[in-house]
C-alpha cells in the first residue's frame, strides 16, 4: 500500500531567490509552516546548499522529518563556498536554467511515498519560473515579496517608467545633470520622491539590461497571478497609504474583502493568526510583502480573496 495514502499534512515547497535578504524570511515563513503541521520541503540552489554546509555543517539539512532540503542549479560557474554570485549575474541566469529542474524536483516530491503530495508552492517574486510550474503541476502559488510595499509599488511603476519615455535614459548624462533630482509625483502613495529614490535597477541606457529583470518580474509575476490575496506587511507611518494605493494598483484583480490591524504584537506571532484565517478562507493564493523585521508595532493589511 502507498504510504502516502496515510499523510494528512499539505506539503508547500518554498523557492526563495538565493540572496540573503530573500532567504532569511522564506526561511522564517517555511519555519512557521512547518510549525503549524505542514511538510515543507525548501529549495536552495546547489551553491547555496553549499554555503550552507559550510558555513553550519550538514546537520542543518536534519531540521525534522517534515522539513526536507531539495537542490536546483543557478546556471552560473562553480565558485567558492565562501562566495557569492552577483544578482545581476542570477538576474540573467535563473530565467534561463530553473524551470525544468525546479519541474524534476516536483515530480520527484510527488513520486516519493514517504511525503505528502505537493499542494501549494511559496515562491519569491523574482522566481517567477515557479509560476509556470506550479500552473503544469495544477498547484496553486503564493509569491512572496520580501521588501516593503514602498519598494514593491516602485518596482511595479516600470511600464509607467517605460510610458513615460523616461526608461531608457538617453546617455550617462543623466547621472550628473540633475535628472535624477527630477521629482516623481505620479506613483500612487508616494510623496517627496525624486528619481534618485527609485531602485537604480532604473538607471540604465540600454533597454535589454540584464539588470531590468527585477523590474519585470515584479510586474509580470504579480499578472502571473489572475487572482490571487493580498498581505503586506511592513514598519512604518507611510505604509498603510502605500498598502491602499498597491491594492489600488492591482485592480484589475479580484480583492474581497480586506482586513486591517494596528497591532503590537511580533511579525511572527500576528502572521501566525494571519495563517490560520487564510487557511480557514481557504485562500488559493496570497501576495506577501515582509520587512524581515520582528519588531513591534507591525502594520498589517490584508486583502482576502473568498
């Protein structure tokens, strides 16, 4: 008899972008997962497992039974465990490399009678080849945006950027004539801005820089998702105006009902509540914004899909 007939545990694979402001709260969201009784099975790349190793010995890959370490290349060289590779480097390489192994590792897991079947997928938003998969495999995708909801309505201004005829700059002279001073206010939620303020992923002459794909993928990974909630989760007086304008800005999807909490509670402890209310909603798919933060006075928006 197949073992797997005996697991009630929903199994999430979470796919972070192998950067350490990306890991760390993929890290801490798998971790709660798997504390509220889910099989999470979390993807590194070769390079980072590596490190990983290196850095805290491979009895970090035995964290429990339910919480396994599954590898995918990056599609760049070989280097060091002591080093790492450039983000533009990873920018140009993931798209390119990631799908069809990311693939082989889902139908490993759901080949393997010792774990539950994959039901759902935690990917950052750079990874948005986990879109793609998740869409063959039939299993619903979360993305998860780890920066803050300033950050995320900046990155998500680039068509508007492109509209606008301001991207791509003309030439370098941009950088001392004082277009960068030029102020931007037509970004919903956003006051006192220049252009200086947005990512410089935007200073760029050349329209096929590799180091536009973070602005893309945040676009097009968001469209990616035809419907799906909304949670950001962010520090900071300006953020609640900047939550309202970014539900605004996605529109054009479907949002329900939305659910709004001032609260002194730590990040971790609200996002647990928060999890339990989404699965109670039985949520197909969520947006998440983290500070990486565990401080109080956390400010949390919340869009549920029914």
């Amino acid at each position: 008899m197949d073992s797997r007939n005996t697991h009630t545990k929903p199994h999430i694979v979470c796919v972070p972008f192998p950067a350490q402001g990306h890991i760390i709260p993929m890290m801490q969201l798998a971790k709660l997962l798997n504390s509220r009784n889910f099989h999470v099975t979390f993807i590194s790349t070769e390079h980072n497992q590596r490190r990983l190793i290196f850095s805290l010995g491979d009895h970090f890959l035995n964290l429990s039974s339910s919480f396994n370490f599954e590898t995918i290349p990056d599609g760049l060289p070989r280097i060091e465990p002591d080093q790492s590779h450039t983000p533009v480097g990873l920018f140009g390489s993931i798209p390119k490399t990631c799908l069809e192994p990311f693939k082989n590792v889902l139908l490993k897991l759901n080949n393997d009678p010792e774990v539950p079947n994959v039901t759902g997928i935690v990917a950052d938003t750079c990874m948005s080849f986990a879109v793609d998969a998740g869409r063959e495999f039939g299993v619903p995708v979360v993305s998860l945006w780890t920066a803050s909801a300033c950050g995320f309505m900046a990155y998500f201004q680039f068509p508007e950027f492109v509209k606008r005829g301001i991207f791509p700059f003309k030439d370098q002279s941009f950088l001392t004539d004082g277009t960068l001073d030029t102020k931007i206010d037509w970004i919903p939620g956003m006051t006192d801005i220049r252009m200086k303020d947005i990512p410089s992923f935007i200073q760029k002459t050349d329209a096929n820089d590799i180091g536009n794909i973070p602005l893309l993928k945040v676009h097009q990974t968001s469209l990616h998702h035809h419907s799906f909630s909304s949670l950001f989760w962010k520090l900071g007086g300006s953020e609640p105006r900047l939550v309202d304008a970014a539900a605004k800005q996605l529109s054009i999807l479907p949002f329900y009902h939305s659910f709004w909490n001032r609260t002194t509670k730590p990040s971790l402890d609200l996002a647990a509540e928060l999890l339990e209310m989404c699965t109670a909603t039985k949520m197909a798919k969520v947006f998440f914004t983290n500070s990486g933060s565990e401080a109080n006075d956390t400010q949390v928006c919340c869009y549920l899909q029914q």
